[in-house]
C-alpha cells in the first residue's frame, strides 16, 4: 500500500505510483470498447462487397459510397456533440451512453429492407454518431487516469487494438458470411453491449470531478485510480471555477491548436478511411482477389495497422509527439505512392524479370505500409490532440478539432466512389486518389511539427 508523503498533490501521487489493476481495467475496458467499435464501423466495408453481388441489390459504387460515408459524417457530428456532452455530464456517463446507441443502431441496420440503401445510409449516421463520441471520450477518460510519463503509450493502448476490430471482421466476414448473410454480420456488430456490464465498476475521471467543484468524489476516483484508501489521497489542486464558454469563445482562445487537430486529423483520415471503407471492393473488384483471399489480406493489414498504432504510441514517449507524427506521415504518404504506381512498378519489376510481384500485390503492398504507418499513427493523434487542452474543456475541444477532421471520412469514400464509377474497375483508376492520400499526408505530417510538444508535461500545465 502506498503511503502519502506531507505536501504531496494527488497528481504527483499518481505520477509516481505504478500501475494498479484499477487503472489496467480502465484501460482494459476503453481498449475493448474502441475495438468493438471498429469491428461494427469496418464490418460494413464487408457488408458492402457482399450487398453489390446481390442480384436483389442494384447497389452501384455511388450508392455504395454514400453508405460508407454515412458514418463518416455521423462521427463528425458525434465527435464535436459528444466532446461537449462529455465535458458537461462526465466521460463516464458519455462513454457507455455512446457504447449504448451504437449497439442499438447497428441492431436497427441489420432490419434494412431489401435494396433500401437510403435506410441503410441512415443508419450508419446515427452509428457514426456513437463511434465519433467513443473517440473524443476515451482518450480524456484514460489520459486523466494514468501518470504522465507514461501518458502517451497507455493513453495510445486504447486506440492501438483498433485494428483488431478490422481484424475479427475479416474473420468474421472469412468464416460466417456465407453461412450468417449480411444480416447476420451486421448483428454480430452488437458485440460493444458487452461493455455496459463495466459500467458499475468504473469511476468517473478526478479530473473532471475537480473541474465541477466535487472533491470528495474526485478524491475517491484517485484512490480507486491508485488502490489506496481515501484518506491516503493527496492534496487536491486548487478548484478554479470557469465561466461557460461557447465555441466561439473556445476558437478564440485555442486557434493555432485547433487548427492543428483539425488539420492533422483530416490529412491522416482521408487516406486510411478510404482504404478501410473501399480496400474491400478494390482488391475484389478491381485487382481480382476473392472475397476469402481478400478477408485474408484484410487481417494482415489489420495487424500491421495494430503494429504501427503500438509501435507509435511507444516510441512518443521517448521520440516526442511532433516527431513521431512527422515520420509516420512520411511513411505512411511512401505507401500511397507505391500503391498509386502500382501498374509502373509493376512493369519495371518485369523488365528485370521479376515476375513474382503483379500490381495487384504491390498495390496491396503499398496500401499496407500507408496502414501501418498513416492508421498506425492514430496510436497517438488522438492523444496529443487531447494533451493540447486544459482539464476543463478538453474532450470539447478534441471532439471539435477531431470532427472537422473528421470531415475525411466523408470526403475519402465519396471521393473515391466517384472515381471508381463508370471505369469499369481498372486497376488504372487507384493512380490519381492514392497520389493525393500521399500528397495530404505529407501535408499531416508538417502540419504537426506546429504543435507545442506535450510529452512529460502533466495535463494541469496544459
């Protein structure tokens, strides 16, 4: 049991303490949930390739580009309404309300009448809604639950497994679609209802408490954090009482760090949203792999992309935030490119009598690096832009910055949908979209190098 030193801040208690199984199943639960989140938004990339082979569908790419970007623009609204919620009525009370209308939407998806692609868009929104929340809630939770040295890799765990949820949906989709149906999937994607039985056992975040005025409950949220009786706790900083602010008042405070969330955000989205909503559909479609052998590759990119999110999470606590952003998006705009020149390298590979890689393979070579490293980046994205804030209006802030970056998951399918119709599947119609993933993500990783860096600085010096 850790004892309480005279004059120690409860925020240096727990910058000092190590690790307890209270803060692990914090931790545990986010990670979990941000999982089951994705394995629901994923598994309709899955959804669609099944849907636009059946003759009861007339699902063309137009159509198929509005449903994915149905959660896009759900999770635009729900980072920026969510944020707000979650600084209002708590992290805690925002999560699993968030957990909750996911499962619920996600159930009413599985209902869609035949060849209703209207309903169907719709409710992906209203699932984007819940998924934009569980972004812009989790990250605050656990960032104000865990020491500050270690902030970026256990604050970065929670998003890092995200590509599990692509994973288990590749499997899902390699095992169960034939036997389950569409319907069936979508159904599977009510898994997150599982989390709600956390709810009794977790406390809402000190940091929050404190910044409403509520010490005792912020007290016992600390020892909870910590494993010690509450009156080990620590002294409790100072409560500072702020006036309401509006987001106009926000944006006038926070500018040049809102900008920066914003852009960043959409310039590493555009790029890994269109691959995980249309990677599907162009490796089927358009490079002529099966649906079975493209489950498959699906899993590969899924744990490279989980390679990347732990290995960034890792490394910017020793790297920096700004610098570990900075090389990612270099990287991950190399992937682009090679998948944009997929057909060229191709040819030169045999011209040196080479023929072991075909586009095809080099495409889905290149589109794993741009995983790996432009996804893998989100192991930390998230977190800093969280860091930027103060405790107050923290997940406000994350939700807004987020959501207008957020505005790519949108802009990406629709985008690469349009381009896609009408060229009968070429494999020449990837050349133009992926030049321009590259181009944005290089734009991401410049943009962050603008950032104050965070690393090791506690969230009160925010």
């Amino acid at each position: 049991m850790q004892s309480v030193k005279v004059g120690i801040t409860a925020i240096q208690q727990l910058d000092s303490a190590p690790l307890t199984k209270n803060q692990k199943s914090l931790i545990c639960m986010l990670t979990i949930g941000n999982i089951l989140e994705f394995f629901d938004l994923f598994l309709v990339g899955f959804v669609i390739t099944l849907l636009m082979q059946d003759q009861r569908w007339s699902l063309g790419t137009i159509q198929s580009g509005f449903i994915l970007a149905g959660a896009g623009l759900g999770t635009v609204i729900g980072a920026i309404f969510w944020g707000w919620l979650a600084d209002k009525y708590g992290r805690k009370k925002s999560f699993f309300s968030c957990i909750l209308l996911l499962v619920i939407f996600t159930g009413l998806a599985a209902l869609t009448p035949e060849n209703n692609w209207l309903f169907l868009s719709i409710m992906r929104v209203c699932v984007g809604i819940a998924v934009g929340g569980l972004n812009v809630t989790s990250v605050p939770y656990v960032q104000e639950f865990v020491p500050s040295k270690k902030r970026g890799l256990f604050t970065g765990l929670t998003s890092a497994f995200v590509p599990l949820g692509l994973f288990i949906g590749s499997f899902v989709t390699r095992y169960l679609a034939e036997p389950l149906g569409w319907r069936g999937l979508l159904i599977i994607g009510c898994l997150p209802a599982i989390l709600l039985a956390w709810r009794k056992f977790i406390p809402e975040s000190p940091r929050y408490l404190l910044s409403k005025g509520r010490f005792q409950d912020a007290r016992e949220a600390y020892a909870w954090a910590m494993n010690i009786p509450v009156t080990k706790v620590g002294h409790l900083p100072e409560y500072v009482s702020i006036s309401k602010r509006s987001y106009l008042n926000i944006i006038r405070h926070y500018p040049k760090q809102l900008t920066i969330v914003a852009i960043g955000s959409f310039s590493f989205i555009l790029g890994s949203f269109a691959i995980q909503s249309w990677g599907q559909v162009l490796l089927n479609q358009v490079f002529h792999f099966s649906i079975n052998v493209v489950a498959n590759l699906f899993m590969i990119l899924s744990l490279g992309d989980l390679v990347g999110r732990l290995f960034s999470a890792w490394i910017s606590d020793y790297l920096g935030r700004r610098r570990t952003l900075f090389l990612f998006g270099l990287i991950g705009a190399f992937g682009c490119i090679i998948a944009a020149l997929s057909i060229q390298i191709s040819t030169i590979v045999h011209f040196l009598n080479l023929n072991m890689l075909s586009s095809s393979w080099i495409f889905f070579f290149g589109i794993l690096i741009a995983m790996m490293f432009g996804d893998g980046a989100f192991g930390i994205i998230n977190t800093f832009g969280g860091e930027m804030f103060s405790n107050q209006v923290r997940s406000t802030c994350l939700g807004l910055g987020y959501g207008v970056g957020a505005t790519a998951k949108i802009v990406g399918p629709v985008f690469l949908g349009g381009l896609i119709d009408g060229k009968n599947f070429s494999e020449n119609v990837v050349f133009v979209p992926f030049l321009i993933f590259a181009f944005i993500f290089f734009i991401g990783s410049i943009v962050y190098l603008f950032a104050r860096e965070t690393r090791n600085i506690q969230l009160e010096a925010m």
